[in-house]
C-alpha cells in the first residue's frame, strides 16, 4: 500500500517567500518584492510583513498606496515605526499640516530623561557600573528585570521617536517656523545621538551660531552609543569610549569652520591617522571648507579638484569649488563646468549655481540673477544660491533691493552672521553708519572670530570718528587672521585700514609701520605710497614726502592723488631751501662781521639775499683774496641753489595748474601758510584715496561661498555655502533660465567693498 506526500508546512513557506522577497529587494526588483510581498501579507495577516510591505512601497516612490496599506491595517495608532513611515508618505506628497497633525506638535521629552540617567548611572570614574558578564542578561530575565526583547524594542522606539522628531523639524521649516523646527531637529539627537538626518539639517541650514554649535555639542550624550553586542572585547567600557569619541569627531567635521579651528584639526588628524579617512571625500571637503575660510583658495582648489576627479558629480563639493574658483579667476574651468553640468545634470540646483557665478563673473549681472533665482527655487535649502542673488543687486548699486534680499537671507540662515555682515555693508554704502553699526553688533553676537566682520565693523567706527574703537577691531581683525593661519595677503586691506587709523590719530610711526608692512608683503599700491606721503607732510618732512609720491607716479602716472600731494611737497620742499638759504646768509653775514640773523633776514626781505648791502665783499679789510675768492664761490653756489628752487617751485605750479585743466575742476585748496598746506592736504588725500584704499576684506559665501565671504570679501556667493529652510522668496525673483551658460569667465561674487575715506 502506498503512502500519500504531506503537504508542506505553512512556515516553511513563508520561510521561503521571505526570503525570496529579500532578494528581490536586495536587487532593487521592487515589482518583484511587492508581489511575493502581498502573497506573504495575505498568508501570515503578521502585522511586520504589513510594514515590510509598505517600506517596499516607499522605496519604490508609491508613497500613496504606503499610507493606504498603513491605514488600511489600523497601524498607525499602535506602532511607532508605522506612524513614522504614514508620517514621512504625507510629507513627500506635501501634505505637511496632515503630517504634523499626525506627529503631534510636542516631542517625547521623557526620552530626554533617560539620557541623561545613562550618564548619572556611570560610575564615579566615568565608566559604566559593573556588570555581571555574559550571563547579566539573564541574571536580570530572574529577577524580574527586562529581556533582550524588550530592550530591542526600547531601542527601536526610541529611534523613531527621534526620526518622528526630525519629520515635526521638516514641517515646521516648511511653516517658515524656523525657530520650532531647530528645536526639533535638536530634540531628535537629545533622543537618538544616531539621527544623522537631523544633525545635517542644523548644520547645513546654519540653525544654529558656532556659539549655539558649541553647546548643543557638549550637551549631546554621546556615551549612550553601544557597539554591536558581537563584539568580542574583554572590555566593552573601552568599546563604548571609542564608539562615542568617533562619532563626535564625525560631528565636529561638520560644524562651523569659524570656531576652535584647532578642534577641528584635531578631529581631521584622528579620524585621518587612525581610521583610514584621510582620503574620505567628506573628511576632505570638510578640510577644503577650513582653508577656503582661511582665504587660501589655491588649497582648498587642490583639495576640491581631488574630490571631483574620483567622483565628479559629487555635487556637494560644487559651491566650495566654484567659489574657489571665481577668487582665483580661473574663468574657462568655470566655464566648461557650466557646460558639461547644464548638459549632463540640469536638474540639479549646483548647475544653475556654477551657470549663474559664470555669468556674475563675467559681469553679466541680470543673467547672473536668472540663475541665481533658478537654483533657489529648485532647492529651497541651497544657501549658495540666496546669498549670490543678494549680490547681484549688490554689484548693480542697488542698494534698496540688496537690503530686502540680504534681509530675506538672514531670515532663513538664523544662525549664519553672513547676511547680517551684507546688510551692514549695504547700509554703510548708503552712508546710514547707525544702522551699518546695528546689523555688524548683531553679526558680532553670532561669531566673534570672523575677521572679515572685525575689519567691516572697524570701517564703520572710522567713519564713525570712533578712531580708538575702529584700530580695536582693525588689530583683532589681524590678529585672528594670524591665529588662523589665513593668507596674509588677503588682508592687506584690512592692515592699510589700520595705517589710515593710526594716521588720524597722529600715531605716524605706527602708521609709517603699517603700510611699510603692506608694501613688503607685496601691496605695492599707489594709494599706499599716497598715505605715506600724507604723514610725511603732516610730519613736515617734505622731501621725504617727495621721494615716496614720485614712487606713487612711478607705479600710475595718471593718479591724480599723487599728483595734488606731489605739488604741495614741492611747494613745502622750496620753502623749506628758502629758510635754510636764509639761515646761510645769515651765517655768512655774522662771519663777515655784520649784524647776523636779522639782517640777513632783512637783507634778503629787500631783494639782497647775501646781507651785503651792495658792497663787494670779495676783500676785507687786510686785502685777503683768498677770502674774497671763497665768498665769491659760496654766492654763485648759494645763487644756484636759489634758482632750482624757484625752478621747482614754479614747475610744480604750473603741473598742478595743468592736471586741474585738463581735468575740468580743482581737486585741492590753495597753498597757504606751512601749517593749513599741511592740513589741506589730508583732506584732500582722504577724499582721493577713498576711491583707491578699499577693505581687502570682501565677503564669499556661503559662500560662501557667495557668501561669500567670499562672498566672503572673503567669500563668492557659492562659497557662503550656508542652507536656507523653506521660506517665500524675494520680491521681484524671476525663475526663468535657459539650459547653457555663454561666453567665457569665473563666478561667485563678493558683496561691496568699503571706502577708508574720511567723513
């Protein structure tokens, strides 16, 4: 008699769908895994393979039928993890009211609670209390302590109350609640340190100041990190003291580049020396960031062109290396960037961003704006993209728009000083120093180490006639400049600033010092020689002055500055050989036995120079001829003396009178006494200068890139590189751009540069 096969068992089979469901995801098949998927839901009705089913959907972009499944299961309500995957459908369909209404507006804050307990339940010494071994697990189970299941599930709950967290963060930024929404993000890292997703979100949108950073960092309980229970070290406390100590250095690569540069370097170095990360394409941008802060744009070029020649659509990397560009005017590699991108990528907001510096560049501002527009709107984040449209009513003069932009700007960048620095820039161009001063103070509150400000807010209280206060700032400038190892000659305005202060406040030796300084480390400006020729005249060493503004026509013959300052020199240079003619006369005169000082002075007031009265003084009263013969050559020498300066004297009037011809109006006052030719001509050095002595200082940025800056300045207006939440954009935006860049040139921008003029 035969025997009948037994069918096979239900687990077996759902075994075996699993697993072919896994593969198939492992494949990214998702038809294939939604199918054996549904199978699988109908057999088992296991309210996992519900969840397992609606992730598939997600991934596959069904963020509809997601929601649907999730709903239609009644998981929601029940399970974290399902509300957290209902939550993230809504907002990638947009609809973040119902989102957050499912969210609820208020974080667990119990769970805050527990992390902090992690760190009081450690032991004195740091380290975590004893534990009894492999077996404490179990040693728990008996007394009535909590399973490797329930401590699963803990972990698992708290992870998507974080992630729940960072979803309420997404909805309130799109609310243009900014404050709300870093607030969340922050309270998903107090939950999770593990939630990355809202780390970047506060960072690369510039939430919070480097102040801000710094404190939220040490409040972050990095130690209730765990290593994988796998792990087989004798010693598992060691475990969790490097697990912890590597993802804060992970962190602190990311933070502002503004503060604790040496945090920073320490951080680089480890993860660098003792990880393998030293060739890591985040741990190098992150690297090319500092040294484009530091304005050592060749470096950071380096660096950034080694990450795109291994992945060249990287495109985080495209704001830092754009703006580095635009500052060495490297103008044809921008140009075949903008190219190949707009051609390969023109969905991505870093093409428009590289099109749009192309353009700012080459001076093609209202293209430049297009594409600045363009970017923004693509991706409402992208930081680089605001700062430079800003700028482009910077460089147009128009300064009213530029406010309202920059102001935009620093509504969305919250913890950025960038803006705030711009806006001040704009004010001071608009000659309104109160509220220059304002916006640079609110700058100040959020980062203290940023020269560019230090030297911006030193501008102000100049013009302010606050000199005590702008060579403060102008010396800090410097000094944070040194401490951070920046480019020397990226602040050579900011030391000719310092010079000009000096200068006001008769400190001349240190002024003298100051620009002798610029001049050595290779600032050979007309402008500069110009300064040290006011000083000279104010000092009343006039030939000195000569000799330097004959150096500043040597470099621009054209430099009407020079030309005024050269004329007055001359005219203090003659009097000064007249009384010293005076002086020898009347040496001479007490020699030949007459009546001295006075009647040379006398003498030559009546057109008689040499006092002698009309006699022949070439024999006295013994018949000596040597004598005779030796006055005789003392008068022609003295006499020749005498007409090369009346020569220069009117050589230098009649120069003077020609450039004020052929320039149509006169640039100083006429020549007084000693005293008021002096003073008159540092005012009209400092009206002239003040189109030539500029703060070298300029912002990029964000970038800045454009923001920078260096915008900065220092900054492009890629290299601001600071993100923007969801906000409305500028009045007067307009979106539209077309899918190449034309002609040829760099990009990013720089906001406005400041005069050191006087009042």
């Amino acid at each position: 008699m035969g025997t009948s096969k037994a069918p096979p068992s239900h687990s077996k089979m759902e075994t075996f769908l699993r697993d072919w469901r896994q593969d198939a995801l492992n494949k990214v098949q998702y038809d294939a895994a939604i199918f054996i998927g549904d199978k699988l839901l109908a057999m088992t009705k296991d309210d996992k393979d519900a969840f397992w089913l609606a992730q598939v959907h997600f991934a596959a972009g069904n963020y509809t039928r997601a929601q649907a499944l999730l709903t239609k299961q009644d998981l929601i309500s029940s399970n974290p993890s399902c509300r957290y995957l209902a939550a993230h459908s809504m907002i990638k369909q947009n609809q973040f009211n119902e989102a957050l209404a499912l969210l609820g507006e208020h974080s667990p804050t119990h769970l805050f609670t527990n992390n902090a307990k992690r760190k009081t339940a450690r032991g004195a010494s740091g380290r975590p209390a004893p534990t009894l071994g492999k077996g404490s697990r179990g040693a728990d189970r008996k007394a009535g302590g909590p399973s490797d299941n329930d401590l699963d599930s803990e972990c698992s709950t708290r992870r998507y109350e974080a992630a729940m967290c960072y979803l309420r963060g997404l909805c309130y930024a799109k609310q243009n609640a900014f404050d709300r929404a870093k607030e969340a993000y922050k309270d998903a890292l107090r939950i999770d340190v593990q939630c990355y997703e809202a780390f970047s979100q506060l960072v690369k949108n510039s939430l919070m100041s480097p102040d801000e950073e710094d404190t939220f960092m040490s409040s972050i309980d990095f130690s209730s990190l765990k290593p994988s229970s796998d792990s087989n070290n004798s010693d598992p406390s060691l475990e969790e003291e490097e697990v912890a100590s590597y993802v804060k250095m992970l962190y602190t690569t990311q933070l502002s580049k503004y503060r604790n540069p040496s945090a920073f370097n320490t951080a680089i170095e480890s993860l660098s020396t003792h990880y393998g990360l030293s060739n890591n394409a985040d741990i190098l941008l992150a690297r090319a960031d500092l040294l484009h802060t530091q304005c050592r744009f060749k470096d950071a070029l380096a660096i950034t062109s080694s990450i795109l020649e291994d992945d060249k659509y990287n495109f985080s990397v495209y704001p830092t290396h754009l703006s580095c560009l635009y500052e060495l005017k490297q103008t044809n590699r921008l140009f075949l960037i903008a190219h190949e991108l707009a051609d390969t990528h023109p969905e991505e907001p870093s093409t428009w961003l590289a099109v749009a510096i192309y353009y700012f560049s080459t001076n093609k501002i209202a293209e430049a704006r297009r594409y600045f527009s363009k970017a923004s709107m693509m991706d409402a984040n992208f930081g680089a993209a605001w700062i430079g449209f800003a700028h482009t009513f910077a460089a147009e003069g128009e300064h009213d728009q530029a406010v309202t932009a920059y102001s935009t700007a620093a509504r969305l960048f919250t913890g950025t000083h960038l803006p705030q620095v711009f806006l001040g820039m704009q004010n001071h161009a608009m000659n309104n120093m109160s509220a220059a001063e304002e916006f640079l103070k609110t700058a100040y509150g959020l980062c203290r180490t940023d020269p560019l400000l230090l030297n911006e807010m030193g501008i102000v209280y100049y013009h302010q006639g606050r000199l005590e206060d702008s060579v403060r700032m102008f010396c800090a400038c410097l000094k944070i400049a040194s401490e951070t190892d920046c480019e020397s000659s990226a602040w050579l305005g900011a030391r000719i600033n310092l010079g000009h202060a000096y200068r006001r406040l008769r400190m001349y030796d240190q002024a003298l010092e100051e620009f002798d300084t610029v001049l050595r480390e290779g600032g050979k400006d007309a402008a500069v020689f110009c300064a040290k020729g006011v000083i000279y005249l104010d000092m009343g060493r006039a030939d000195e002055a000569v000799v330097v503004l004959h150096q500043a026509l040597g470099m621009n013959s054209q430099d009407a500055v020079a030309t005024e300052l050269l004329g007055k020199a001359l005219e203090e240079s003659a009097g000064g050989d007249i009384d010293f003619l005076v002086g020898v006369a009347g040496d001479m005169r007490i020699a030949a036995g007459g009546n001295g000082t006075e009647s040379a002075a006398s003498s030559f007031a009546a057109g008689d120079p040499f006092g002698a009265g009309g006699e022949d003084l070439g024999v006295d009263d013994e018949g000596n001829e040597e004598d005779s013969f030796g006055m005789e050559r003392f008068e022609m020498e003295l006499e020749g003396r005498k007409a090369q300066a009346r020569s220069r004297l009117v050589e230098g009037r009649n120069k003077k009178e020609s450039t004020t011809r052929a320039a149509g109006t006169r640039t100083g006052t006429t020549a007084r006494d000693k005293g008021k030719g002096v003073a008159s001509s540092g005012v009209v050095a400092e009206q002239m200068i003040q189109q030539q002595s500029r703060s070298a200082a300029r912002a990029v940025e964000e970038t800045g890139v454009l923001g920078g800056r260096s915008l900065r300045n220092r900054r492009t207006a890629a290299a601001a590189a600071v993100g923007v939440d969801y906000g409305t954009p500028v009045q007067g935006r307009h979106g539209r751009g077309g899918n190449h860049p034309g002609g040829g040139g760099g990009g990013g921008g720089h906001g406005p540069g400041m005069d050191m003029s006087d009042e």
